[in-house]
C-alpha cells in the first residue's frame, strides 16, 4: 500500500497533492457554502487567459497571471446582488465565458500557444520540484494563517451569504476582499501543480461530501480535510498501481468518495423517515 | 513428504529467479522518447538491449502527458535516447529530473542526443516567437529523412558503446547491417519518387521539411498559417486559390492533426488529404523506422499519380 513512497518523485507528488487538497477543500467549504461553486473555473480561465496575454507579448510567464488572476478575485469580491432574480453564479459564468472567449483569440496569434496553455492547465504533479512545493507551502501557510486567526469573521460571512443575509454587507468588505484574495491565490498555486480539474474537485468535492456526512459546521471542515487526504493518497495509488495520468485519477477517487457520502445520506434518511411523524417527512414519502 | 516437496519447489523458484537474474544482468535497458529511436535502437542494439519508448507513434510528440510508469522505468534505465532540439522540451526534461538515475543525466555517458551531427534544416536568424519560429536550433522533424536515419544510428551506437563497451564488435556489426539497409531501400524509394520530383504539395504542419528536400517534392504552402497556429479562414482562402492555380494533388497531414480544415479545401477543390506516417507505430502497418517510409511513399506516389 505504501510502496508508491520509496519512489522519490510520489513523495513528492503527494506532499503537493496533500498540501493542495487540505487548503482546498477547507476554502470549499466557503465556497460551497456562499453557494459560488464556478468561482474556481472563472478563476482559472482568468488566469490562462493571464498566460495567453504573456505568451502573446512574450514575457512574464510568472506574473502576469498572477496580476490577472487577483485582479480578477477583486472584481469578483465587488459582486454583491440585491436583486433577487439575479445569482451571484450568473455574473461569475459570464466572467469564465468571457475570459475563455479572450484567451482563444490571444491564442489563435500565438504559434503553439495551446501548448502552454495545456502545460498550465494540466499542472505537473509527477515532476513538481521541492522548490515549487516550497514556495506552494509559504503561500498556502499565510493563507490558512490569515484563515485560522480570523475564523469567525470569515465564517460570519459565508453564513450571512447562507442565509441571504448578504445585502447588509457594504460595497467593500475588507473580509470579503481577503477572502476572494486567499481564493485567488490558492487557485494560481494550485493550477501550475494540479491542472484546472483536479483544482475544482479538491474545492468542490470535499466539502460537499462532507455536509453531506454531518450537519456540524466543525465537523464539516474536519470530514472535508480528512476527505482531501484520502482522495490524495489513494489517489496516487491508483495512478502508480495502474500507471493513470495523476490528477485524473485524484479526480476519479473523489468522485467515488462523493458517490459513497451521497449512498450514506440516502440510506441515514430512509432509516430516519419511518419512525419521524413530522408533516415534511410525511410529506416526502407520499 | 509434503514437506521435501515443498522444499524443493522453493529451492527451483529461488534458482530460477537467481539464474534470470544473471541473464537479465546483461540487458542494457534503454529507453526513448518516441518510438523511431527505439526501432533505430533495437536494430542496433539486437538481443542485448530491451527497448521502451515514452511517447506512442501515433502522438503529438510536442505534448504527452506524464505517467508514474515513464519515471520509473527512466530511473532503471541504463541509456537514454532523446530526439533533441526542442521536440521534447515540454516533458522530457522534467521526467529525467525526477527519475533521479545519474547514468543518464545530461552530459552522463548513458544520455543519447540523437540530433548531434544532423544538418539542422530551418535554424532561425533570429528567433521571433510572433513569426512562429520557435524551433529556436532548427526544424526538430529530421527523422523523416533516412539518410539522417543513418546519423540517429551512428549516436545511438556510441552511446551503447560508452555503457557496454564489451560488446563494441557487435554494435558495430549492427550499425553496418542498418546503414547497408537503409542504403538499399534509399535506392528503392528515390526510384519511386523519381517520376514525381518537383511535385507541388501542401502541408498540414512544419514538419515535412527533410522529407520534402531528400525525394525533391515542393510544399507550396502550410494549412498553418504559422507553425502551431490552427488554420483561419483567411488561409483556407489562400491554400484553396494556391492549389487551384498550381494544380496542387495532395495534402499531406499526420495522425494527431484534426483533417477538418483541409476536407473544406478538398471538397472546394477536388484535391486529396493523405494523413502520413510521421513515426513508427504510427499506424499498425507501420512496426519499423523503414516502414514509415514505406508506407509514406507508397502513400504519396499512388495519390501523385
């Protein structure tokens, strides 16, 4: 079982994938919660769209999605809908659509340009070095710092989202402004090792496997961690025991952690419906 | 009873591992980035070696995307054949750096640049990624033509030479069998193609280039309108009106190249799409270095004529 860690390169392959899915999938549960699950697609797409820009005009590869990608995070933490017949969901895909349709046009003048974008994309977690998971580590350690010291206040926050509460939140919110920012960063960070899909599942994935396990917000975060984990170590084992692409096969156990929480809440709400009276339940065997 | 059995079936298995073990001592593994220098190193290499290549020949080989199991056989390897010039740059250099195997690192004696003494065709003045030169040392697709084939050997030869220096005599043997074989078929091919030197012909990709300068065709033109950039409708125009007025036949493109593009200029025009073999493996006939020529020329002279 755990032979994948006498080879060098799975250590680290998993050091990374760890470190991406522990960070991840706590700020899923944001997320989830604020009910902004394409956050993390428009963000990608902003920053490919960042990388087409530099290969277009031939330099910084490094910064310039960064730029794009946190300038993108500000725009997105200004969104705050009073208008009940809009979603916040709405104006982050039109935000994705639109990048995605700018990063095309860039990369129709750039020769080969779909190569770098696919190398981005699709991240290198078999060939990450301890220096990318260096620098990975300090910026996700100020992130889950800020996260850890100022819990309550982000936590307030997404409940008022959760309760559509959200129109009491003035324009600028220095948490809402801190809390696109983590989302930002972490996203830049964990693309370059992980690739797009593999980013939306380990924020997405988690979390919701995890609401569904329990209905405590403390236990939420410590089932979405755990989950993160798992997905990440069996995972990669079943890339090195059947020699699959890495992130698709994260992908892949995360998906069935999802389909093993979703079995359990069935089978815990049928156990729970027949001895309840209440009229909702009632009104759900009907 | 049991017992004596069982001992004994221990003590076989035991033998045979150590004796396959001593046999196996003696293969030199070699591993390759794409499947034309694999068949060039088994050829070379005859019983002594067992080859495995990275890409598949029916891939892009710009792009492929990593597997646990190419980092592991990379860190058994005891020789390393890589194409060169920047074919690979996008992944090669990341998995030889994880396999962490000293033998063949760059500079080591087991590291094969198979591109060192090639006549590099297309080497920029001055690179400009905006014209699509980014081949910054040259057109990457030398392979195509056999006579380069021949250097690709030459390297490969030394390198086996460098790890296993025993069996010189026989690499040797084996490279002079490969050249006397691909001078032959050289003559084979060149007759074919003779009737249609000069022929005018577009291509999908840059990657024709030592083809079309040994058998003498002419590429008017590219489907690209720069390397790596997919056809626009402005050059759908201008291949169409080229290949009207030239009397263009054909359209050459590869496996991993979508024929969408040149369908539209074939039905506009009546001109034909072959999608040629640019590797080994590339499709199932194709098992050799000498049958991708083959089947390219036997391809292309059957649509010239």
């Amino acid at each position: 079982m755990f032979e994948m860690f006498q080879l060098p390169f799975m250590v680290q392959a998993f050091v990374a994938a760890a470190l991406t899915g522990l960070l991840l999938s706590y700020l899923g549960v944001h997320v989830v919660g604020r009910g902004i699950v394409f956050v993390d697609l428009a963000l990608g797409q902003v920053s490919s769209l960042g990388v087409a820009f530099a290969m277009f005009i031939g330099t910084g590869l490094t910064t310039i999605p960064l730029v794009f990608t946190l300038g993108g995070a500000l725009l997105m933490s200004f969104i705050n809908i009073r208008d009940k017949r809009l979603k916040q969901e709405a104006i982050i895909g039109i935000l994705y659509a639109f990048a995605s349709a700018l990063t095309v046009l860039l990369i129709s003048k750039t020769p080969h340009g779909d190569s770098d974008i696919q190398e981005v994309l699709f991240g290198n977690l078999l060939s990450v070095s301890w220096e990318q998971i260096t620098a990975v580590a300090i910026a996700f350690g100020i992130i889950a710092i800020v996260h850890a010291v100022f819990f309550r206040k982000f936590f307030a926050l997404t409940e008022s989202f959760e309760n559509g509460e959200n129109h009491l939140i003035g324009i600028f919110n220095v948490w809402n402004f801190l809390f696109y920012m983590s989302i930002g960063l972490a996203i830049v960070f964990a693309v370059r090792i992980n690739g797009v899909i593999p980013v939306f599942s380990y924020l997405i994935i988690p979390a919701v496997s995890a609401i569904m396990l329990t209905k405590r917000n403390g236990l939420v975060v410590a089932f979405a961690l755990a989950i993160s984990l798992v997905a990440s170590f069996f995972g990669l084992d079943f890339s090195f025991k059947y020699d699959f692409p890495a992130g698709s096969s994260i992908v892949t156990i995360l998906g069935l952690i999802f389909v093993l929480a979703s079995a359990y809440r069935i089978a815990v709400g049928i156990g729970k419906r027949k001895p309840a009276n209440v009229p909702e339940t009632v009104d759900v065997e009907r | 009873m049991k017992n004596i059995k069982s001992i004994v079936a221990v003590a076989l298995l035991v033998a045979s591992v150590l004796v396959a073990n001593v046999t196996f001592a003696k293969t030199i593994k070699v591993v390759t980035t794409t499947t034309d220098m694999k068949s060039i190193a088994e050829m070379i290499g005859g019983a002594n070696v067992s080859v495995t290549s990275i890409a598949t020949g029916y891939q892009n080989p710009h792009f492929v995307d990593p597997k646990p199991s190419y980092i592991i056989s990379l860190s058994n390897a005891d020789m390393f054949v890589t194409v060169g010039l920047d074919l690979e740059t996008g992944w090669s250099p990341q998995l030889l750096t994880s396999s962490r195997n000293t033998k063949i690192q760059k500079g080591s004696p087991g590291y094969v640049d198979a591109s060192e003494g090639v006549s590099l065709l297309q080497v920029p003045s001055s690179l400009n990624r905006g014209e699509g030169d980014i081949h910054m040392y040259g057109n990457p697709h030398y392979w195509l033509d056999p006579m380069n084939g021949k250097i690709i050997a030459r390297n490969i030869a030394n390198g086996l030479e460098r790890v296993d220096p025993a069996n010189k005599a026989m690499y040797e043997a084996n490279l002079k069998t490969f050249d006397d074989k691909i001078d032959a078929k050289m003559k084979e091919w060149q007759t074919k193609m003779a009737p249609f030197k000069g022929a005018n012909i577009i291509a999908y990709h840059n990657e024709w280039v030592y083809f079309e300068t040994r058998f003498g065709l002419h590429i008017v033109d590219f489907m690209e309108p720069k390397p790596g950039i997919p056809p626009t409708p402005s050059q759908l125009v201008k291949v169409i009106n080229e290949v009207k007025s030239n009397n263009i036949k054909v359209i050459i493109s590869s496996p991993y190249f979508t024929t969408s593009s040149s369908d539209v200029v074939a039905k506009q025009t009546g001109v034909k799409v072959l999608t040629m073999a640019t590797s080994t493996g590339a499709f199932d006939q194709v098992k050799s270095y000498f049958d991708v020529f083959d089947y390219d020329i036997n391809l292309l002279t059957a649509a010239l004529k």
